[in-house]
C-alpha cells in the first residue's frame, strides 16, 4: 500500500514540475513513506531518516519529511528524535506536501483526520515497461483487531468509488500493464453503494488487455462464496491464489485478537477453495506470542498450519503498539520464547512452501513474462499464476503470457520451459 502511495504521490508532485531522481545527494527534497506496523519497521524509518537528515549539513537547502503511518502516529514527537527534520505528514494530509515545497506551507506537522479523503486524483506512476501494477480499492480500517495499530493510523474503512479505480486500471492497462493487484486493508469489505467486492471484482475482470488480476488482502470473517463465484466464471483472469490471514490456529487467542472467526470457520472456506479449485495455493499470515498465548495454544497453530498446507507464510512476532487494546494486556511470552516460536514456524513456512512448489512440477502453467533476471542473466523472470517466480530460458517472446511446462523447483522458484510459442504480439 506504501508504495502505491509513493507512486502517486510521485505523479502528483511530477504534475506539480518536479522532477523525480534516483540520487538522495541529488534530490532537494527526500520524502521517507514508513510503516507503523511493526515497532522493528517504525525503528527502520527513524534510522534512515536520521541518516538522510545528515546530508542537510553540507546541503542546508535539502527539505527531508516523513509521511505515512508512523508520520501520523507520532507527528510532532518525531522532532524530538529528529530535530531537524522538515515536515511531517500524515496518512490523510499527503496533499498539504505541494504547499510545503512552494514554501506555502503554515505548518510542519500535518496529521489531521479527514475521514472523507480517497487518496490524491493522480493516477500513480507507472514505469516504461511495467507489466504490472497496484490499484487501491479502499483506505484505513474498521476491524480493530486488538494488536493492530493499522485502523488508528490510516482512519476509518472508505472506499473508493468503483468508476475512479475502473478509470486507473484503464489508465494503466493504456501503458501496456496487463496485471492489476487491488490492494485494501480487508478488501473483502469493499463497498460503494450496491457494488460490494464480487461486484467490484467482476467489473475489473471485464476490463479489456487486463489478463490477469489478483487481490489482497482477504479478511476470513468476510470472505464469501460470492468471491468465489467469480473467481471461477474468471478463471484464466483471477487465479486462485488466495491470501488469507490465519493469525493464530487457537479459538482462545483468535477471540483475544478480535478477530471474529474461529478456526473451524476458517477450515470450512479452505476446504471450500480447495473443493472448488484442487489447485488453489492459500497463504497465510501468523503472529507468535501474543499476550497469553500458551504452549497448547501454539501446537494448535502449528496443527492447523500442517493440515491446511499453505503455500507460504509470513510470520511475525508480536510487537507492542501502543494505543491498541491488546498494548493493554500483559505481554506475558518471554522474547526467547517468542523467538523459538517464531522460527520453528519459519521452518514449518519453508516446508509447506517446498511442498507445494514440488507439486508444481510437470504441470504446464500460463506465466507472465518479466524481465531478465538479474541474479541469472541467462533466464526470464516470469510469474505464475499462483504468484511463484518462474524462471525461463531466455529468447525473444512477442507474447506477454507463455504456457510454460515446469521442470524444477525450489522453495519459492519454479523452472520451466515454454511449450507453445506464437509469433504474433499479444
Ligand atoms: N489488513 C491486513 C494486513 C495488516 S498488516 C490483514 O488484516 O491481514 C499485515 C500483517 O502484519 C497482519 O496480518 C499481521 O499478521 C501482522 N501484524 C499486524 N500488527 C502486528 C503486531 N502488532 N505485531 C506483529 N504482527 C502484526
Ligand atoms: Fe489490522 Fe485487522 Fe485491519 Fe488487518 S484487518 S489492518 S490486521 S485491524
């Protein structure tokens, strides 16, 4: 989501006359979109900018801010950590940094909630040569789990009215982008008027030269058949490849998250996916060590991570965020034990994406065709439709999508060979 905002952001200030570089030495403005969802990635945003703040000794004219959601967490309090940094500007006030660079600007700090900003009207930027894209459906967050500061920062759930994001994707697929990821906090939430998300979904599936359309993220408490439906009427548009935050496989913890669903609930929609497409890849997210979560508790997540066969997980250790319900509660796991918990499902995420990977193999799969591979020069990096990096021999191709018969695979890469080719462009 950071950087779909980047990207229009970059296209608002661009029709503004600037000009965007590569170089922070070069640049007379640094601008550092954070994240706040984690305490270790609100620590990495600080750490930059104190580093970019450097470069404004010997280039005094320099303006560095900050903006996203560590910018409205903390607003004013960041001076304290860095005095001299420029501005700092909120999830909904993006639109208040033309002014600051004008040198218009009354404040520094921008962090007012406007409940009704969609997001600035620039389309965002694409580069020559993008194939895909990310189109956001909606803003902020109405579910409130109880460790999640997401909903404190980005504001109540909006969402953007279907004509605007059908406009982007036709923007997008004119610049030749043939894959569109709709992005939201809990897409499955999507509505405007009478187009919920299947509506939504539908609509974007029928947009001309858009080949391939994926979708995160999915919320297990509003996941519905509905989604399901089109996903199959579009089958060679929308793959099913599914992310689908689990959190915890223990009822006692999941209710503690506010999560809304139980584990039973959750295992009747895989079954339902995977009765519907035998060869649907599910992922997942997971947090270990959430205030109370026991050892019994943890053996019930590893059971459910082993029986639903992810294709991949991320996993996270729980991080305290402060103004959430759960920062209210005793974090009572100690951190080496939060820490064993963490890799001991690492390593179950390696195995069940092996797994899964392995099975690929001899299967004959339509990749998206990417760029040279930069690690192997001799190969094309292309996606499946699952979301796996396929790496083929490199050729010329007129095509965008090849059918592709996989040969090998590795934890998160699969090798294969094309096994039709048409001389003709797509
Ligand atoms: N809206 C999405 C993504 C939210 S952030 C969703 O509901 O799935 C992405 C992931 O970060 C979450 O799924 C969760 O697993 C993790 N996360 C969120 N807050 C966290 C916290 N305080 N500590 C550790 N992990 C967290
Ligand atoms: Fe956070 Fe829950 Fe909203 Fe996801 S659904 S952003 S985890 S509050």
């Amino acid at each position: 989501m950071n950087r779909y905002d980047s990207a229009v952001l970059r296209s608002f200030l661009e029709e503004k006359g600037h000009r965007w570089t590569d170089d922070v030495v070069d640049a007379d403005l640094i601008i550092v979109n954070t994240c706040a969802v984690r305490q270790h990635a609100e620590n990495r945003a600080i750490g930059r900018l104190e580093e970019l703040v450097s470069l404004k000794r010997k280039q005094p004219d320099k303006k560095v801010g900050i903006i996203g959601c560590v910018a409205q967490e903390l607003g004013e309090k960041i001076f304290k950590k860095i005095p001299t940094l420029d501005f700092v500007v909120g999830t909904d006030k993006i639109s208040a940094i033309a002014d600051i660079i004008d040198g218009t600007a009354e404040r520094k700090v921008y962090t007012d909630i406007d409940e009704k900003f969609y997001g600035l009207a620039s389309p965002p930027h694409i580069e020559d040569g993008d194939f895909s894209a990310f189109v956001t459906i909606m803003r902020g967050c109405d579910n409130f789990c109880s460790y999640c500061i997401v909903p404190y920062v980005r504001g109540r759930e909006r969402s953007k009215p279907p004509q605007k994001i059908i406009d982007e994707i036709k923007l997008a697929a004119e610049r030749g982008v043939v894959e569109i990821t709709l992005l939201g906090q809990n897409v499955n939430s999507y509505r405007y008027g009478d187009i919920d998300f299947s509506k939504l979904l539908e609509m974007v599936a029928q947009i001309e030269n858009i080949a391939r359309i994926r979708f995160i993220t999915n919320h297990p408490k509003d996941f519905s058949k509905k989604i399901l439906d089109v996903v199959e009427k579009y089958r060679d548009k929308i793959p099913a490849s599914f992310h689908l935050p689990l959190q915890s496989g223990s009822d006692k913890i999941l209710a503690a998250m506010n999560r809304k669903y139980t584990i039973s609930q959750y295992l009747s929609i895989v079954e339902d996916i995977y009765r519907r497409f035998p060869d649907a890849i599910i992922t997942t997210d997971i947090i270990v060590g959430f205030p109370g979560e026991d050892e019994n508790d943890f053996l019930q997540t590893i059971t459910a991570l082993n029986e639903i066969g992810f294709g991949g997980i991320f996993a996270f250790r729980y991080s305290v965020r402060n103004g959430t319900k759960a920062a209210k509660l005793k974090d009572n796991v100690p951190e080496t034990e939060k820490i064993a918990r963490l890799n001991e499902i690492i390593k179950l995420g390696i195995r069940l994406a092996q797994k899964y990977s392995k099975k690929q193999i001899g299967t004959i799969q339509k990749v998206l065709l990417g760029n040279i591979s930069k690690k192997n020069p001799e190969f094309i990096t292309s996606t499946a439709p699952s979301g796996r990096v396929v790496l083929i021999p490199r050729r010329e191709f007129f095509k965008k999508f090849v059918d592709v018969k996989i040969e090998k695979a590795s934890t998160w890469v699969l090798w294969g060979k094309p096994i039709i080719f048409h001389n003709k462009p797509f």
